[in-house]
C-alpha cells in the first residue's frame, strides 16, 4: 500500500498505527485483490467457453501430472 508524504504527515500526528490496524488494512486489501481477481476469472470464464472430451481431459491429466 503506497502512502503519500501528506498522508504520512498526517498519521505521524495521531502516533504510530497500532499492528490490528496494520493487520485489518492489509486484510481489507488481499480481500479486495481476492474479489477482484475472482471477477477477471469469472469474466474470462464466461468469454471463453471451451468444451473438450472426455478422452482430451485425461489427456491433459496425464499431461499435468508428468510435469
């Protein structure tokens, strides 16, 4: 998370930031990231609709498994 020297200036007068509050922020932020990265996939999800056999799924199993 990217501070400016304002906002810096601006914590620096009510003291330190107690760690629950470090802790609360970088949740709130990874669940923002979270949500997010969730809705690129379901948008991708819903753009590209790939069907494949059940003969090339195994395939790609065994692929993945051999890597």
């Amino acid at each position: 998370m990217r501070v400016s020297e304002k906002e810096k200036a601006a914590l620096r007068r009510h003291g330190k930031i107690s760690k629950v509050v470090k802790e609360a922020i970088n949740l709130y932020l990874d669940s923002a990231r979270s949500r997010e990265t969730f809705k690129r996939l379901k948008e991708l999800q819903q753009a590209e609709n790939i069907t494949t056999t059940t003969r090339e799924e195994a395939a790609l199993i065994r692929e993945d498994r051999h890597r």
